[in-house]
C-alpha cells in the first residue's frame, strides 16, 4: 500500500512536465495532403495556402511569441499512406493538429485510428462525405467545407437548370463518392428528375468501358460524373470515343484545367459543375486572393485553397486562445475562436485577434472561405459555386445557397 502515494506523485509529475512542456513548446501544425496520387494536383496549392497562413501568422508574432512551423506529409490519396503520413507526423513530428486530409476516404481512417486516439484536433479543408457528420471521432474531427449533403443538393439544381430529366451517375468508390451520389439521388429525383443508372468505378483502371455502357442504359441525356481527375478523364475520354455521352455535369473533384489539357476545349465546353466557394467579395476573400498570388503569382482555379488558409489559421487562434499546444486544448478553444459571439477578425488580422485574446475579448474568425463557425459536429454552413468550361478556361458562372427540397 504504501508504493501508492510515490506512483501518484510520479504520475502526478509526468502530467506536470507534459503540460509545461505543451505550454513551452513551439507549435507545429500537420498538413496531410496528396502529394502523388488522383488528388496530386489539388495538395501542392493546398500546402501553399497554409504555408502562406504560416508566414502571416509568424510575421504578427507567432503562436504565444514561437513561430508556428510545419510538418508535411503525403496521403498519396489512398487510406492506408494517409494514415501512415498521419501517424509520423503526430509521434515523429510531434504535431500538435492535423489540417487534412483532403479526401474522405483518406480523413475518415486517419480521425478513426490517428486523431482521435492521439487526442490530436484535425481539420479537414477538403473532405465532403456527409459520414463524417455522425463519425465516431472523439469530436476531433472538423472541417472547414460543407456536407456533401448540401453539395448534392446544389449539383441538383444546376442539373435541373440545364434542363436534364434523365441522367446517369458514375462515381468514385469511396466515401466521397457514395455519399455525394446518394446525396444527389436523392435531391434530383425530388426535383422530379430521374436516375436512370449508379454505377461505381475503381481507381486505377485502364478502361472503363463496361462502368460507361451500363450507365449509358435508360436513354440518359447526360453523365453526372463523380470523381478525381486522373481516373475522371479517362472515364471523359472513352465516354466521348464510345459516343456514350456529350454532356457531362461534374463535382468539386473534377474541377480541374488538366482536363482541357488532356481531352481538348471543345469536348468540355458547356459542361457545368458545382464545388463549395465562398462570395469572393468578402473582405477575407480578397486579402486571401491578393496574398496568395502575391506569394506565389495567380491563384490556381482549384479548390479547397481558402479553406486550407482558414484551417491553418483557426488552429493556431485555437492555441493561442488556449495559451497551449496541447491537442486536448486546443481542440477545446476551436469553437471558442471560430463562432459567435466575440469581434469579427479576418484573414491577416491575427495579431490584432491575439491582442483581443490577451485582453479577455472574445473573438469569431470570419475566414477567406466565408462562416467558420463549426456546429456541434465539427460542421461547418457554406455556399456553392457553379462553374463552367468556357473556350478552355474554367469559369464561375453564379455563386448561390442550395435550396432544399422538400
């Protein structure tokens, strides 16, 4: 019995030493994004956005006066590299958040078997699967982009608007995929309009001939295509080589110039798609278009960089606010910094949102992606784009709140 009160004590002064040390410790934040693999494109200007948040935030002074660093790691769009790349960064790297992923298939397993056993917040910029509302995740798991649940509603409506009664699906499968196809069914068909075949596609197929000629049954009048670009454009290709179809509708997956590239401006033009997007005459919008291409040239038309920003930055407020590194606090303070009520701070703005920290204020972060404000699931309300290829160029023709259905 009386080995008791030596093990409290040395338990007691392990816990002192963890949480001076997360006290003093610079902050080093994770961001797990696809370096290779379908998403290769969309990780390199993601990891930009953030490393230019990481740039403003150092140039105010840093995270409690330390400069925030950076830890990379590459999810090569595929689950089990992602959980990988996540599990150096948090017990090599010694992060103390994760901004990533950027896929869902890639974010759900990493929350699952990385976070939420580590006690480590992570913030997706990317990941859209309405799975990850009601996941298990500790509430670890956040992300600064809409449900597909709303996604699927605002792809309705543009297809309804272009006048398609009858189309066809063809999807990614993954959690992104499934859920966004099932979103969209749903919607469409309560718009009056017609799903004449789902069908799913593997990654890294050579053809996919036999996922085109089941979609082409029931007479549809145009492919709902569901996908990443590097998969997507071969499915693009022998679609139109086949004559299965001529017109397309896309998602925020193949929103992509490289399509233009590889398949030619004419067989595009006229497609439509829709992505999440904030109004780009918000006052955080246009600090973060003018910063970025002042850091590095013209903002690139691919999504999920603004949000990336926004991620970066709530997870360093978050820390400040909790005057910590810990993961526990800062996933605590999150809400704290990113919700009503509290001044409005913006992009650009942290050292005057540390100041009003320091003096017991209340801050709400009002970020380039638009309202940051995470519900009780680490959710977040948002705004779509609908977007167009015209004459090869990818071209935003509205941005809008979907309506739902009822």
């Amino acid at each position: 019995m009386t080995v008791k009160k030596p093990l409290v004590a040395a338990v007691s002064a392990l816990a002192l030493t963890s949480s001076l040390s997360a006290l003093a410790a610079p902050m080093k934040i994770g961001v797990l994004v696809p370096l290779t693999g379908d998403l290769q494109s969309y990780g390199e200007p993601a990891l930009k956005a953030t490393q230019l948040a990481a740039k403003e935030i150092n140039a105010a002074g840093g995270v409690m006066g330390e400069d925030v660093q950076i830890a990379s790691g590459d999810t090569q769009t595929s689950p089990q590299p992602g959980v990988s790349a996540a599990q150096k960064l948090v017990n090599v790297e010694g992060v103390s958040g994760i901004m990533g992923a950027l896929s869902s298939g890639v974010t759900i397993p990493v929350a699952q078997s990385v976070s939420k056993p580590g006690k480590i917040p992570q913030i997706s910029s990317a990941s859209t699967s309405p799975v990850i509302t009601s996941l298990d995740d500790g509430d670890f798991l956040f992300r600064t982009v809409p449900s597909d649940a709303f996604q699927g509603v605002a792809l309705s409506q543009i297809t309804a608007d272009k006048g398609y009664k009858t189309v066809s699906i063809i999807y990614i499968n993954n959690d992104y995929g499934k859920g966004l196809a099932e979103a969209f069914t749903t919607a469409f068909e309560k718009q009056g309009g017609k799903v004449a075949s789902t069908v799913a596609y593997e990654k890294g197929q050579p053809a996919y001939r036999g996922e085109l000629q089941q979609a082409d049954k029931g007479d549809p009048e145009a492919l709902v295509l569901i996908g990443y670009p590097e998969n997507g454009q071969t499915i693009l290709r022998q679609a139109l080589e086949g004559g299965y179809f001529r017109n397309f509708v896309f998602t925020d997956g193949m929103k992509a110039p490289e399509l233009v590239e590889n398949l030619g401006a004419e067989y595009l033009n006229g497609s439509v798609g829709t992505v999440p997007q904030a109004r780009s005459d918000s006052p955080g919008a246009q600090h973060f278009s003018t910063a970025y291409e002042e850091a590095y040239g013209a903002v690139p038309p691919k999504p999920y960089l603004d949000t990336a920003y926004d991620a970066f930055y709530l997870m360093a407020l978050a820390a400040e606010a909790a005057g910590s590194t810990d993961g526990v606090a800062i996933r605590d303070h999150l809400r704290e910094v990113a919700n009503p009520p509290g001044e409005q701070v913006g992009p650009g703005e942290f050292e005057k949102a540390v100041k009003l920290l320091k003096a017991g204020k209340d801050i709400d972060y009002e970020g380039a992606s638009g309202s940051v404000n995470f519900d009780d699931n680490g959710d977040v309300p948002g705004t779509f784009g609908e977007w167009t290829f015209e004459d090869g160029k990818i071209v935003t023709k509205r941005i809008f709140e979907p309506k739902m259905p009822k």
